[in-house]
C-alpha cells in the first residue's frame, strides 16, 4: 500500500527522547497552535443567526460549501505502561513510547494530569483527539480509562489501547477492531472497567518472548538495548502513519495497511 504524500509527512523522531517522563521542546506552526487554545467542548452548537444575503449577492456569489464537520465526541488513544522513572524505556512501557512518538508527531502537548493519567489534547487532522498515559501502575489501567470514557462519553469505537503483546515477534504491529485481554493484565483492567465490554480497537506491539528459561516478568520490565530501540523507531513510524489512517479514513484502511507484511518495508 503506497501512503499518498498529501496526508502524510514522516520526519525521524528523536528516539532518545521517547524514553524521559517529559516531552522536549519543539515548534509548533501557527497551523497546528489549535492544538493547544482551540480543542474542542465535544458538542455541536447550531446558530439560528446568520448575516441577511441580498438578491444581488445570490446572483453574484453562488453558496460556499460546508465544511466537513468533526466527530462530536473525540477520539481517546491510550497507551498502557507504568509510571516512574525505573519502567521508563521498558517493554511493558512501550505503550507509552508509542503514545509519546504520536504526541511529538501530531505537535500534541502531553502536559496536564487528570483522571489518574498524564493527558494531552490535540487534533489528528480534523478530528479532534485525547492522549493518554494512565499513572496507575498497569494492573489498574481501568481505573483511568473507564473514568475518561465515562466523564467524555466516549463511544468504544473511538477508544484505541496501545500496548505491549508477547504473543507478537518483536516490532510487528497488529491493529484489531476488538478482542480478549490475552492474559495482559492492563487489558483485562480495562475491560472490566467498560463491564465486560471488549468492542474497542487496539494496537498491538510485539515484544517477543524470553529465550530461554527467563522469567516472563522479568522480560517485561527488561529495558530496550540499542538494537531493539533502532528497530522500535520504525515500528513507531508505522504506528503513527496506522493512527493517521485509523482516524481519517477509517479502521479496514488502516487494519489493511498495519497488518500487511509489506507496512515495515514501505518505511524502511
């Protein structure tokens, strides 16, 4: 699948950067400054009023055509993990690495803390979108989702979880309309949270499985070496392009793209 260049501009992140708490600094154009002072109150508001045409206007200038409106209700990307410096750059956190390589793509400030999560609000396009990066520790992740989807009224089909799977070889994504918690316990948190329901996306990040007899829990919270790190800025790459289709044209598209074998070799 070839990416039109209308819809999508890669720049290389800097990777160091994805594995520190807070984001580095960076410009943001007067075009995407709406990010942070224009995101939306997710409602629609109809004005009755509007400026009286003359008979010599309809003649002269024929009607302009609507834009195309944005979802009522935003899209919420979350990106599963544990807080604190010691699970900074680990596999259980790349979750997190993944929601801080859209945030520094998207110009999307990640900078308020609201319902047990680090939170940012931004647009993806037109649409209008919610980071977030629960702090409550992996095993509790529903406690912060649920609480964001309850208060904002968030259809679950605009709910896409990030996170880690050691079912995936290393660096694979795999996106998917819906699904069980395969024994992730942050999955399963959240699922519990929206009371059994598992209709939502997600995204999957293959970690691979320990060799030999290490303990999978340990694996888990190993952190990336440099190798796994060059090969993760791809993977990160893909994602965001993933993203940008998911919201824009819609969740077959971008299945289509993510989960083709072809999607690494487009980027690489």
């Amino acid at each position: 699948m070839k990416l039109s260049s209308s819809i999508f501009t890669f720049r290389f992140l800097n990777f160091n950067s994805l594995f520190i708490k807070s984001h580095p600094s960076f410009k943001i154009s007067a075009a995407t400054k709406r990010t942070m002072t224009q995101f939306p109150n997710f409602s629609t508001k109809i004005s009755n009023s509007s400026p009286a045409n003359t008979a010599e206007d309809s003649q002269v200038s024929p009607p302009e055509p609507r834009p195309q409106s944005p979802p009522s209700k935003p899209w919420l990307i979350v990106g599963l993990g544990n807080p604190g410096k010691k699970f900074n750059g680990t596999r259980h956190n790349v979750g997190f690495m993944m929601v801080d390589a859209i945030a520094e793509a998207e110009g999307i400030s990640i900078n308020t803390v609201n319902f047990k999560a680090q939170i940012g609000k931004g647009f993806i396009g037109n649409v209008p979108v919610m980071l977030a990066k629960p702090q409550t520790f992996m095993n509790s992740s529903g406690e912060s989702v649920g609480a964001i989807v309850s208060y904002y009224k968030i259809p679950l089909k605009q709910v896409l979880v990030i996170f880690d799977d050691l079912d995936l070889p290393f660096a694979k994504l795999r996106l998917l309309p819906k699904g069980g918690h395969g024994g992730h316990n942050g999955m399963r948190s959240i699922i519990d949270s929206f009371e059994g329901s598992r209709n939502f996306p997600r995204l999957r990040i293959g970690i691979g499985r320990p060799q030999g007899r290490m303990d999978t829990i340990n694996f888990v919270l190993r952190a990336f070496n440099k190798q796994e790190r060059e090969e993760l800025e791809f993977t990160f790459h893909n994602g965001i392009a993933a993203v940008r289709i998911l919201l824009l044209e819609g969740f077959d598209k971008s299945a289509t793209y993510v989960n083709s074998t072809k999607a690494m070799e487009q980027l690489g």
